[in-house]
C-alpha cells in the first residue's frame, strides 16, 4: 500500500489560484489538476460524506451540514458521530484489502465514533456554569491529551466566528504531522478550513483575500514538503468553491408573513417552534430544505417559495431525485439560491424579538446556518472594551454571554452551495499523472482507493 495524504484546502478553486498561491500554483503545475462537479448541496458535511462513500446524499444521508429530526421535532446542525453516515467509507474497504492498513481523521467531520485507526476534531467543553471552553476529542483518547500538551489548547476561537484566522488550521496541520511522527498512518485526511472564513466574508475580492490566500500557501508548502519528504503522495482537493453573492433571502419570514412559522415567546423574546409550524426552512448557505408538517400546504408552499427573489429553483421529489436528494431526512422541497443570493435562517420580523443566541456564536442552537457569526456589530460602542470585560467574566468563572453578533445578513459577500455555472467555481482537483477532465464527486472514494493501493 502507498502512503497517502489527502489534503482538504476549504474553498480552494481555479478562480482564486494564481499570484497569492505561488507554492501551490507550482506544485499543481507537475501534476494533474482536475475540477469536481460540486454535490448539491455544495458544502461541508454532505461534501466530504460523497467523497468518502462514494454515494450520494440519498443513499450515504448526509443532505447537508445539518437537517431536520423528524423524531425529536429538533433542527441540529454540526453533529459529529459517524455514525449519520448510512455508508461504508474507503479506510473500510482498504482495511477489508489489508489488515496492517491505518489511517487518521484530521479534522475532516463526522469524526466521532468511526472506524479510522486515529481521529481528532474539535469538541468544546460546556461546564455547567454556562462556559464555552475550547477542546478536542480524539481516538484514542489519549491522543488529545498528548497533542495539547505538544501544541497547546486547540484554539477553537480562531477556528468559527469574529476571531477566524489561520491559527486553527496551523494547528490541524501541526497535529497531523504529529500524529504522522508517532504512528505513521497509511492514509491521512486533512482538513484546513481557512480560506472559508474571508471568502465568505468578502466574496473574490483579492484586495480583502490576498493576504489569507497567501498564509493557506505557505502552509499547504509546510505540509506537502513534509509529506513527500516521508514518501507520501498527497492528493490536494476542496469540498466546494465560494462566489461572491449580495443578497439575503430571508425565506422564514417570508414562510412567516404567510402563517406557516409558529413561534414561542420566551423572555420576551422569540424562538422558532418546529414541530408545530406548519412549513419551515432549514436554510444553509444557498440551499434551504422545506418541511412541511401539513402535506396539503405543499404545492401552496411551493409556488410562494419560487416566488421569493433570489430563488432559483424550488426541487419536488422528481427534481430532488435529478441532484441525487431524494432522501427521508431531506426538505419535502429543496430551494435553491440563485448566484447572487443565500438563505439566512431569520424568522422573526422585530430584532427586538430575535432569540438571545441571535448576536452569539451559536452554532448548535440557531435552526439553520450563520455565517455572519463571522462579524463582530460595528454598532456596538466600545467594542474591544466589551469584548475585554466578557473575557475577563469568563476567566473569574462568572456567567457571561458574548453577544457581539450582528443581525445584519448584508454584511456577507461570499456564499456556496449551488452548483455553479464555471468550472473555475467547482472544488480543485490535483492528483498524480496526466489529466483526465473533471470528475464526479463519488469518483473521489476510487481515486483514493485506487491511490493506495497504487492502481
């Protein structure tokens, strides 16, 4: 079996390859760069899952970053057990080829409780005193001791929200080569998230994402150079490429202004109520999936969805079986955005009104995706003298609540999820050999196959 590392370079793509990634514009040079048909939806969690199953969304079950749990009547997003994914992954049918093969997690998700040999990914700790600590769990657990104490506390701050930077992917890179010391796996998964945080924040504008272009360079140099220096072949890839967009579509409210959203008061403030409204959206990125809790609103639903602007396309059962969508947890409809637009999860019509985790970073609670958690409010007088006095509340133990989070969706100028028009806005390829044009995203899980087992 041939050592591989795949390296997973978040919104790495043809258009933002050039003069601020030097290293990799060389290095993709030698060999054969490809594009991948973006999945749909085009992101994280139902990415990574096609590309390691090798099966689409409506058979592996991943339809998004997150769904709706019809059972519970609870939307989640970000969970983290393997145990979603309704497929075999390829370290599965290459161990099943070689007892002796190993392989480690970086990162990538769905990391908890898998079949990999070693996994790390990030874990905060919730004390009951209302605190957010940064953490990771590993397998084994060990694992995640032994590589605090090598590189520090996981900083888990600078991996989602005001405070993205390139720390946290410095710190994944660091620990996968860690691990590469002490156990030498045959195959490695490595995620580096960096780039998503100022694409989404800025679009393609090289004025803004220069600068993070020319960091995820430098450190994809480190970790290749270290790679190949251990006989590795690494395979460089991303998930989903980020267009600029200008505008919010705001479906829930639209949903809301109709008589379809319940919602509860509490405090004073009001919170989305699922499972007794009668259709509701789960809106992440550019994709939104519908559920209907009353079947004979469906076709109404539709016809008022299509016509919200900056909708694309709304998918039926038909249309989600075309995009390979067609599964039990997905939307009874799927909207689409189109490539100017993305969906927030806003459902209240007061900001008076919106819940207490609206201006936080709350990746868990909010019913639907966020990515203005990414912006600290610039409204807020004496920002850094807030921030200051949060932090140093939760240093002394004290309950406090970090809500800088602004409610103005406009701010965000970067999006994905639909399938973009250009191959220059398709996910990057680069592989050993001679070109081959651009390929599916099942086509992934073969490719790593085939890899190591040097075919």
């Amino acid at each position: 079996m041939k050592k591989t590392v795949v390296l997973n370079v978040v919104a790495l793509s043809g258009r933002v390859l050039g003069e601020h990634t030097p290293f990799l514009s060389q290095w993709i040079g030698k060999r054969k760069q490809s594009a991948i048909k973006p999945v749909l939806p085009a992101v994280t969690c139902s990415s990574q899952s096609v590309y390691l199953t090798g099966k689409w969304p409506q058979e592996n079950g991943i339809v998004g970053n997150g769904w709706y749990f019809k059972d519970e009547c609870e939307i989640k997003f970000w969970r983290q057990s393997n145990h979603l994914v309704q497929s075999p992954k390829v370290w599965d049918a290459l161990k099943a080829e070689d007892p002796n093969f190993t392989c480690a997690n970086m990162f990538w998700w769905y990391n908890m409780y898998s079949t990999v040999d070693y996994a790390v990914t990030p874990r905060p700790l919730y004390p009951s005193d209302g605190r957010k600590l940064p953490d990771i769990h590993s397998q084994p657990m060990d694992l995640r001791d032994r590589l605090q104490k090598e590189l520090g506390q996981f900083p888990l701050f600078s991996f989602w929200g005001p405070n993205a930077n390139i720390a946290s992917s410095k710190w994944i890179a660091e620990a996968s080569m860690k691990v590469d010391e002490w156990h030498d796996p045959t195959l490695t998964f490595i995620y580096l998230p960096h780039l998503d945080y100022s694409l989404q924040k800025y679009g393609i504008d090289f004025d803004h994402i220069g600068k993070e272009l020319k960091e995820i360079d430098a450190l994809c140099e480190r970790l290749i150079n270290y790679y190949e220096n251990q006989g590795a072949e690494v395979i460089l890839l991303s998930e989903y490429a980020i267009t600029s967009v200008s505008q919010p579509i705001h479906i829930n409210r639209a949903l809301r202004k109709a008589g379809y959203i319940q919602v509860k008061q509490e405090l004073g403030l009001e919170t989305l109520d699922a499972g007794t409204s009668k259709a509701f959206a789960v809106s992440d990125h550019q994709i939104a999936h519908i559920y209907i809790n009353d079947p004979a609103e469906k076709e109404t639903v539709k016809a008022l969805v299509q016509e919200i602007p900056g909708v694309e396309m709304v998918l039926d059962r038909d249309e989600k079986e075309s995009y390979h969508l067609n599964h039990e947890r997905a939307g009874d409809l799927v909207a689409v955005a189109d490539k100017d637009s993305w969906f927030t999860y806003y459902y209240w019509l007061d900001d008076q009104k919106a819940p207490d985790y609206a201006r936080t970073v709350d990746i868990h609670r909010k019913p639907g995706y966020d990515p203005v958690e990414m912006f600290a409010n610039p409204d807020i007088k004496f920002l850094k003298a807030k921030l200051g006095w949060t932090l140093l509340k939760k240093k002394l133990g004290f309950r406090y609540l970090m809500d800088v989070i602004p409610l103005d969706a406009s701010l965000v100028k970067g999006s994905h999820g639909r399938v973009s028009e250009s191959e220059l806005d398709w996910p990057v390829l680069v592989t050993p050999g001679e070109p081959q044009g651009n390929v599916e995203p099942t086509a992934i899980f073969s490719l790593i196959y085939d890899q190591v087992m040097e075919k």
